[in-house]
C-alpha cells in the first residue's frame, strides 16, 4: 500500500476506493490518453503496483516521467494526484544523490527518533501547534518540545557535521536527521545556505524537513529585522513545478504565508514561472490542498484579499480563476493554461 497520510485519519486496512484523480503537469499530451494509461478511474480500488501505473503513463508519447500519490481522505475515499513531467516543460530538478559514508553522532539519531516517536502522540493529542518565534520549531506538547529544545544544544555543538551529512551523505535518512537538526543551530543565518541545498535533495523527506526549517528561519527573519537575515524564495517557488505532490502541496502552503505582504519581486517571479503550475493547483477537486494555491493566484493577479475570500466562499473558483488569467493576460505575455 503507498498511501500517504496527509492531516487526516488513515484509511481502513484493507484497500482503498479511490475518491478523486487529479492530474497536474499536463500541458500539451491529451489527457484522455493519460486516463487511458492509468487503467482506472474514481469510484475503483486503488491499483496494488505504483510503478505499474507509473510506468504505464511514461509510454504516452510527450511523457518524460510520471509519479503518483495517493492521499488521505475525501468521503474516506483516496485522493490520488497523477504528476506528468512532459518534454520541454518547465521542471523542479533534483541533484543527484551524495555518495560518500559519512554519518551523524548517534546521540543526534537518538534525540531524533525519540522526537518523532513523541510527536506522534502529540498528533493523538490533539496538541500540535507550533511557535516558531525562536526560528524553529518548537510545538505544544511538552515531552515532544522538550527534545526539540536538545536540539538548540546538538546543533551547536555538531554544526560542521550535519552541514556534512546533509552534504555528502549517502544515507537518505541520515540527511533527514540532518535537515531537521540543523534548523536549530543558534545562528539562523548560517543555516540558510545549507536548507536552500537540501530543498533540491532527491530524498523527499530531506526536502520536507529542510523546506519546514527555511520557513520557521523566514518567520524568524521577518520579526527581527536587525538579524539581517535574508532567504530567497526561488526554490519555493521552483519547487511548485515539481514532479511530486508533496512537493508542490508543501510550497504552496509556506507561500500562502509569504505572500501576504506581495513583495513585487516574488509576484513577479511567480507569474513568470509558477502561473500555469498555480492555475491547476488552484482547481484540484480536494478544496483544502486547492486554498493555497487559489490565494497566490489571486494576490499575483492583484486581487484584494476580500475579494479571494469572498470568490471562495461563494464557491465561484472556476470564475475568479478565469478573471485572474484575463487580468494576468493584459500585463504579460499570454501563459500557457493547463487544462482541467
């Protein structure tokens, strides 16, 4: 089973009937061929073999590369999104994985698998909030909070180590220890290089974690100004072209957020290089993995914020969307609309 679950209860043990296929990253290949490849439609079970299905979808003339993730839950059905990489489109590329032996201090794993054991009951709590003030993480629940703040000490004392690991390693877990463990070190500005190199790890997870760590350094950033901190946002906004989805739901949620104050720069660098990407994010069928999405397009198009909120509210998507492109239309060269 390759199910991934996102915010929400798992899914019954035996095999899931797939509630919604979205497909994204389709530009120029006919869709109903792609529909043709993957074999089964919404309303079936869930296909046994991912790279069957994947594999199945690369044969369609114009397909480089497909992937497909299946998460949880609508009506306690799956919500499988279909990634299609086509020749000659634009791409998130990952750097090839790191070769070299070289691992972290035991204590640094030991500290680390104690926090996710931890954090999961936090999740069965109910008690997961985070502040991220201090430019980490630091969540609600005290025993899982507690280990966090042991990072702030490891991070210190092993900094040229997790830099190396994150590096060089060719241990995929290891570089996800490091990628979380380093947010921590006490000088954010030192870190900031090293999570924008880990965003390109072909490890997902070291991509997430390194992802969350750049974030909280951002919140950090933007409440003290005086630490003169400054963190590009290309990689969140490249990321939002990427192959996974979880790549794509992950960037589009911390934009969400940095977003809110439409810093010119990153409006336009959006619109060059994110607009068709935010266009078919913006109209999955899953409303809270679309939200995201739909609010950059809309303060990219220069909409005020009431007037995203209130085209959400009254479920008029498909209309704002179209009115953001024709805006966009008359300030920029014509983009290339993914089709639905």
């Amino acid at each position: 089973m390759w199910l991934l679950c996102v915010g929400a209860a798992s899914l019954t043990a035996q095999v899931p009937r797939v509630g919604i296929i979205d497909f994204y990253g389709v530009r120029k290949v006919p869709l109903e061929k792609l529909r043709a490849a993957l074999g089964f439609q919404a309303g079936d079970r869930m296909p046994s073999s991912k790279g069957d299905v994947e594999e199945r979808l690369e044969k369609v003339p114009g397909v480089v590369r497909a992937n497909l993730e299946a998460v949880c839950c609508e009506d306690g059905k799956a919500i499988l999104y279909v990634g299609i990489e086509e020749k000659g489109a634009i791409s998130f590329e990952l750097r090839d994985p790191p070769e070299s032996a070289v691992l972290l201090p035991p204590e640094i794993h030991s500290a680390y698998h104690r926090f996710v054991d931890l954090l999961g009951e936090a999740v069965r709590k109910g008690e997961v909030r985070e502040d991220l003030s201090r430019g980490h993480s630091l969540i609600e629940y005290p025993p899982a909070r507690a280990v966090q703040e042991e990072f702030v000490g490891l991070a210190g004392k092993y900094l040229p180590q997790l830099r190396e690991t994150l590096r060089q390693s060719a241990d995929e877990e290891a570089r996800a220890v490091a990628a979380y463990v380093i947010g921590y070190a006490p000088n954010k500005r030192d870190i900031v290089d090293d999570l924008q190199y880990a965003m390109r790890d072909p490890d997902a997870t070291v991509r997430a974690n390194a992802m969350r760590a750049l974030s909280a350094v951002i919140v950090y950033a933007a409440g003290n100004p005086d630490a003169e901190i400054r963190v590009p946002l290309t990689w969140f906004v490249e990321m939002l072209n990427s192959l996974y989805w979880t790549d794509r739901h992950s960037a589009a949620v911390a934009l969400a957020t940095f977003t809110e104050k439409r810093d010119p720069s990153l409006m336009a660098h959006l619109r060059e290089r994110a607009l068709p990407a935010l266009v078919e994010m913006a109209r999955w069928q899953h409303l809270p993995h679309a939200l995201p999405a739909f609010m950059i397009l809309g303060r990219v198009a220069g909409l005020e914020e009431k007037q995203i909120q209130d085209a959400w509210n009254r479920n008029e998507r498909e209309a704002m969307i179209k009115a953001c492109l024709a805006k966009l239309r008359n300030t920029s060269s014509d983009p290339l609309i993914p089709r639905k």
